[in-house]
C-alpha cells in the first residue's frame, strides 16, 4: 500500500475512531475485564461463547450483503471457526457449541456502507487480542492451544486494520456516505453492548 492511500486510510479510521469513542470504552472492557488478577479459564470460556454469539450470526450476515465481497476479502476476516477451535480445546463439544445462543437475527445489511460500518466494530476489537493473549497465556499457559481466536491476527493485525481503512476511504465518495457508516458502527456497538449484557451471552450453563 503506498504512503498516500496508508495516511487517506488513517484519516478515515480516525474519522468513525471519534465518532464512536463514547462506545469504546464499554466495547473494550468486555475483553479488558479478563486482565484482573484471578483470571480462570471459565472467565476466558464465557468470553469466548459470548463473542461467538455475535461474531458466527455477523459474519453470515456479511457474506451475503450485497456488493460487499466485492470490496472486502471477507475469507481473511472470518474468525468465528477460530472460536469454534478454541472452546473445542477448552472442552466443549461440538454440539454444545451448535446450541450456543446467538445474538438477534442478522439479515445482510442493505447496503455495503452499513455492513462496513459494522465490520469496523468487529475489527477494530482485534487491537486488543495480542495484549488479551499476553494476559491469558501468563495466567493459564497450558491454554496456549485455545488462542486460535486471539492468535488469527498475529503479524497482520496494523495490515488488515489499514486495509479496512483503505476500503472505506475508496468506497466514501461523500460526507452523507460517511454518515450512514457512522451511524452504522453506532448501531453495531449498541447491538454489541447489548449482547454482552444479555445473560444468554456468556451461557449461564458455564457460569
């Protein structure tokens, strides 16, 4: 990628960055909560099912929005498989793992705009996964062969971050296009914090 299209990326990213800080925070704390001191490999599993619950329904709904596999290689993105992986190491079967909940229906959005504003909220959680992986592995190293999930950015995660920011810029070609990403990730981020809040999110069958 030269120099130019890098800082035109940047400069979109930075752009939603700040519209949405409001939701950081909460969105960050879901996985950040796992750095406390008494880190137990059913804190790490909870997180892993409620993350499922939202990533398995959200990448369904982004391969079939229209247009959208055009702009983006969605094949490089997918990482529900790579939860699916770790909670089978971490014991679950793959029955259970069929039955886990999952966040409300996502139908393919209406338009490539709104799917990318969404994909940026599932992307941008990735620039916690190499520190969340630190943390676990410090904690429970024989878990180090259930961080496939946290593991499937490992060397790429600044490319494929500039690389979503370079698709967005390419494909905004005004202020109202913006806006209806924005509005997008805010959608996003809600659905998201809600999903974490639900009880079925983190299956109380493992609490």
């Amino acid at each position: 990628m030269n120099p130019f299209a890098v800082e035109k990326a940047a400069a979109a990213l930075l752009r939603l960055n700040l519209e949405t800080q409001s939701h950081h925070a909460t969105a960050d704390q879901a996985w950040l909560s796992l750095q406390g001191r008494e880190l137990t490999k059913w804190q790490y599993l909870r997180r892993l099912v409620a993350v499922y619950g939202f990533e398995a329904p959200l990448e369904s709904a982004l391969a079939y929005t229209p247009h959208l596999p055009l702009l983006v290689d969605l094949r490089r993105r997918q990482r529900a498989g790579y939860i699916a992986q770790d909670l089978l190491a971490l014991g679950l079967s793959a029955s259970e793992i069929a039955e886990l909940p999952q966040c409300v229906p996502m139908a393919p959005f209406s338009s490539a705009l709104e799917a990318l504003g969404w994909l940026y909220v599932s992307e941008r959680e990735t620039l916690l996964h190499d520190r969340i992986r630190t943390r676990v592995l410090e904690a429970m190293p024989d878990l180090r062969h259930a961080t496939a999930y946290l593991s499937a950015y490992d060397g790429v995660v600044g490319a494929r971050w500039q690389e979503l920011g370079a698709v967005i810029d390419r494909v905004v070609r005004s202020s109202r296009m913006l806006d209806e990403v924005i509005v997008a990730a805010h959608a996003a981020f809600r659905t998201w914090e809600r999903w974490s809040r639900d009880d079925r999110a983190s299956h109380a069958r493992f609490a």
